[in-house]
C-alpha cells in the first residue's frame, strides 16, 4: 500500500505539507507507513479484510488512510469531513476516493450522502464538541443516532465509533447507559452498534 501511494506522486503532498516543528498537528498525516499501520490494523479490527464488499463511510475521514484500506479490501468507501487542511482533499483526490465536505452540528440533520451504508465509522470522534466545555450529551447523541439511522445506515447497517478521552474519559456514566440502551457494545472508548 505504501508503494502504491508513492506510485501516486504522494511524495509531493509530503515535501509540500512535512513539517517536523509540528509533530502533535496534522502534519504529522505525512507518515504513511505509521498511519497506513493504524489503518490496517482498525480495518481487520472491524473484520473488513474478510467481509464481502459493502459501503463504508467514514466520518472525520482525515487524510483518508483509513479508507483507502478498505479500498484495497474491494470495499465502496466515502469521506465525511471538514474542508481543512487541504493537504486531506488532496489525498482523497490522488486516492481517486469521493469526499463530501460538511461540519456535524448537534441537532443538525445529515446531507444527503447518495445512498446508505453498511458500515459508518468515525476514530478519534471530534464532531462531539470534544476538549470543549460543551460536549455531547444524550439529547445531541440521539438526535445524530436517530438521523444516521432514518437516512444513513443500511437496514442490516453498522456503527463504529472511538472517542477521544475527555476530563472524566470518554463518556459519562448516564451516556454509556444511553449507548447500551441503544443497544451499543460499549468497550472503552469503542462503540458499535449493529442491527
């Protein structure tokens, strides 16, 4: 995979966007082998290396190393995000992976996505408000659930989330009730709901 990626010129996105004065932001992405690591080893996680191919979609998809995975897996793969830093839409141009630009907002409904997936996923979830003092609770968790649901996830459709710790972890107590409730496996910071 790595050399596929460099076989795509994406040795011009890292001497265009490396940066080693910044190695906590999102120049740090310029490391394909640490990240296209990670992104194996979260795709087998899920199994997708022995699925049959479904659709994945990914929110705060980044620079894309996820899913470029899950297209070298023989998967249907779409982006979710942010239109920041251009150095992301740049790969999933190179990568020839579509991407739709959007910011989540609690109690704000999807865009439409061209159809609905059987897997959603989203690592290292931000669109929750994390690190502000105004993070998700159960009314905001319901309403996107209940959205990704009604026009997102496919009938028999997966959900997929790891959240970023925040003062007191990744949840509150009452939240990690409301996810089981929803019928989550609850493990840590991971969340996956299946139909």
């Amino acid at each position: 995979m790595v050399r596929e990626l460099e076989s795509k010129e994406f040795g011009r996105i890292r001497s265009r966007y490396a940066n080693p004065d910044d190695p906590a932001g999102w120049p740090k992405y310029v490391d394909a082998w640490q990240w296209l690591e990670l992104a194996i080893r979260q795709a087998r996680s899920l199994r997708l290396d022995r699925r049959k191919p479904i659709r994945v979609l990914d929110i705060g998809s980044g620079a894309g190393y996820f899913l470029f995975v899950c297209k070298q897996f023989g998967h249907q793969v779409m982006g979710l995000d942010l239109d920041w830093p251009p150095m992301y839409a740049e790969m999933f141009e190179m990568l020839e992976m579509p991407r739709r630009i959007w910011r989540i907002e609690p109690f704000q409904p999807l865009p439409d996505l061209g159809g609905r997936f059987d897997l959603v996923t989203g690592f290292a979830v931000c669109f929750n408000s994390h690190g502000s003092d105004d993070v998700w609770g159960i009314k905001e968790w319901e309403f996107f659930l209940d959205d990704l649901l009604k026009k997102v996830v496919s009938e028999m459709g997966e959900i997929y989330f790891e959240l970023n710790p925040e003062k007191w972890g990744c949840y509150t107590p009452e939240l990690g009730d409301f996810f089981r409730r929803r019928g989550a496996s609850v493990q840590g910071k991971k969340l996956w709901f299946k139909r």
